[in-house]
C-alpha cells in the first residue's frame, strides 16, 4: 500500500508533484520540486486541501526554486539554526574576527537573541517582513532591559555575517533587507573630570589591596589600560592588539612623545599618547619582563595574560574599580563602560581647544562624528571650525591641563 494519496504531476515531467500522505483525516497537498542542474529535491507543504490552490503554489514555488538555483543557489533548503550551526564551527576554525576580536560574543548574541526567533525558519524565506516581525518581537522579549534602537542596530551587525555566509553557500539568492528601527541621536556616556580624578586616585588602592588576592595583575594590568586609554582616545579592539614593535617614540618641542601603530574602523593609523603615558607603558613592559625573566619578544602584545594570549576583555575588573571609587555605572540613562573613556579623551581635547581635525585623525574617526556626538562641548571657534567648507590643517595645541595619574 502507497503511503501517497492522489498523487498528480502538474508539468508531466516529474518536476512538480503534488500528492496527499495517506492515512490522515484532513491531509494538505505536499509539494516535491526538482529542477534541472540540481541534485535533491525540495518537499514543501502547500498548508491547504483545495487542489487549485496548491497547484498555484506549486508552480510559483518552482519558477523562483528554478530562478534561485540559476542563480547558484540550491535545491535544499536549510533552517537558519542549520546555516547558524555550519557558521559557527567555520568561523571558529578561523580563530578571530577581522578586527582580532573573538566571535564569542556575536555567537552569544546570536543564540541569545536571534536563534529562538529565526531558528526553525527556512533561511531562504526570511524576508523584510520577517525582519520587521523580529525588531517587534525583540522589543518584547529581553531578558533584564527593553533594548534600545541603537542595541537592535548592533544585533543586526552580529546576524548579518550569518546571512553572508549563506549567501555565499548558495543557501539564499540575495541579502534580505534587514533595517532595524532608527535610533536616536544619543550622547556618549562619559565621566566628569572630578569623577575621573577619584577613578586613577582609588585605583592606587585598589591595586594596593590586591596585592595579596590573585586579582592583583588583573588589577595592575587595568590600570594601566584606563590609563592608556583615557590619554589615547583609542578603541577598546585598537589596544587589544597593540605590540611592543608598534611602539615608538617621536620628538616633538616639548618633549618626547609616545606613538602607537593601530588597525581600527579607518584602517591603520598612528595615535599619539598624551604626555606622560610612557610611564603606564613602561610598566607593562617591566612586569613582562619580570614574567618572562627576559625581554618581552617584539611582536608580543601589550594588553595580554601571563602566557602572553591577549586578553579579550576587562569589563567585570573595569565596574568592580568604578564599585570601589563610588563612581555610579548609570549615569543621565546610560551606562559607562571602558568605551566612555574614549569619549571622556574626546571631550576634554574639545574642551581645551585642540583642533577637532587632528583630534579626528588621532581618534580615528571624522569631524561630522566628533560634532554629531559631543557638540555640547564644542565652543562657537570650534563649532565654525568644524562647519566651515574650505578645512585646512592647524598645528597641535599641546595639552597643559590634562589630568595624569
């Protein structure tokens, strides 16, 4: 006995079959799409018993599985867990993003947030609407906070390689349109400069009083890097992959300063530190040595663990400090984090009047940013400065306010 029922082949050459399964009280017509040039076939079902209709599905569904495959697509379609499932395990094998990063994160964002909605659905059905259907769906389920527009915007950035690399399986014939809602122009989250000056102060003792604890170089090490950080203005995936042998030193008239080659969203570029910054430079490079008991090699990182790995992130170390100074995390609706020392870099180098042209070359990024995002601190000079259309370059204004450690 067939396990079909009332099967019929619409084209009368075994390329659309529409049949029935037997044995079940209301069976919807199924659909078996082959194509030429392409191996396996496509079972669908038409989710409906009236025979007209699923004719009519039938026919479009091979007339665009026919297109798709054309265009070096495939036959078998898979669920966007199985493509998510097949891109982990190659990016893995990659080792780190294209910046140096890991992938740890985007994949637990992925599985946090995307899998549960996406997962089952055939990832060449995924559209616009369904994309439109998530950014609802997201905005009512989260786990501790309601995510902003500009956090959608940035689990978009995580699922899109996912997308890519079916497109370049041949899973899907083209990227879906994936915009998510528009976020809103928000200030950077940054600290005030008597906030700042209790942060360096504490963490003396706070790294004093690690000193017995096994978190004394975690804490040591994070001293230095807000040090660094907060006197470079350089991004948190910048100073993660800095090495000895992209340091070095330049003179300048009021003394020598301390240059740094580092690969950011603008390509390569080379950012001066702040005067003074060879010191918290300089202890990294001593307790290496210390570790090593030899000279730290050239191309080993700055920001690493004892067996020289690079250390990936500092965020629980980083609120742990801001815990001990009495520094609150939120502040006017957002939280600070490692990143706001960037902003707080940008701010007080507008506020003491350095050329927000060469401020963008240090910081690697562009004038129209530094005015979009912190405007507030741009004096009428600078803000004429910044919108006049005829940009010529000005010499760097040494800093002779800036607080050091």
């Amino acid at each position: 006995m067939s396990k079909y029922d009332d099967q019929r082949d619409l084209r009368g050459d075994g390329r659309v079959i529409l049949y029935k399964r037997a044995g079940l009280k209301d069976p919807k017509w199924q659909a078996r799409i082959r194509v030429p040039n392409a191996s396996g076939y496509k079972i669908i079902s038409t989710k409906t018993a009236d025979l007209r209709e699923a004719e009519r599905f039938a026919l479009n569904l091979y007339e665009d599985t026919y297109l798709h495959v054309k265009a070096g697509g495939s036959v078998q379609s898979k669920t966007f867990k199985q493509v998510f499932d097949q891109w982990t395990k190659y990016v893995t094998t990659m080792g780190h993003t294209r910046r140096g990063g890991s992938w740890d994160s985007t994949i637990n964002r992925i599985e946090t947030c995307a899998l549960p909605f996406f997962g089952s659905k055939k990832i060449n059905m995924i559209g616009a609407s369904d994309f439109s259907d998530y950014w609802a769906w997201r905005k009512n389920n989260f786990n501790r906070k309601k995510p902003s527009n500009g956090t959608l915007k940035r689990e978009r950035t995580s699922i899109l390689p996912v997308f890519k690399f079916a497109l370049s399986h041949g899973y899907i014939s083209a990227m879906p349109e994936t915009d998510p809602p528009k976020a809103a122009l928000e200030r950077r989250p940054t600290f005030t400069l008597d906030e700042w000056t209790t942060i360096y102060t504490k963490a003396r003792a706070w790294v004093d009083e690690g000193e017995a604890k096994a978190t004394w170089r975690q804490r040591y090490m994070l001293q230095q890097y807000i040090l660094i950080l907060a006197n470079t203005g350089l991004r948190i995936g910048e100073a993660r992959n800095i090495r000895w042998s992209d340091l070095r030193t330049v003179a300048s008239p009021d003394g020598d300063r301390l240059v740094a080659e580092v690969n950011g969203k603008t390509g390569v570029r080379e950012a001066v530190f702040m005067s003074q910054s060879q010191l918290y430079i300089k202890r990294l490079y001593d307790l290496r040595w210390k570790e090593l008991g030899e000279k730290p090699p050239s191309d080993g990182l700055v920001f690493c663990h004892k067996d020289g790995t690079a250390i990936q992130t500092m965020k629980n170390a980083f609120v742990s400090l801001l815990k001990y100074a009495g520094v609150p995390i939120e502040r006017n609706g957002g939280s600070r984090t490692i990143y706001s020392l960037r902003h707080f870099y940008a701010t007080m180098r507008l506020s003491n009047d350095t050329s927000p042209f060469l401020l963008a070359k240090q910081m690697g990024t562009s004038v129209e940013m530094l005015e979009k995002f912190y405007g507030q601190t741009v004096s009428s000079e600078l803000a004429a400065q910044i919108t006049r259309s005829n940009r010529t370059k000005v010499a760097i204004e040494r800093d002779k306010e800036y607080p050091f450690e």
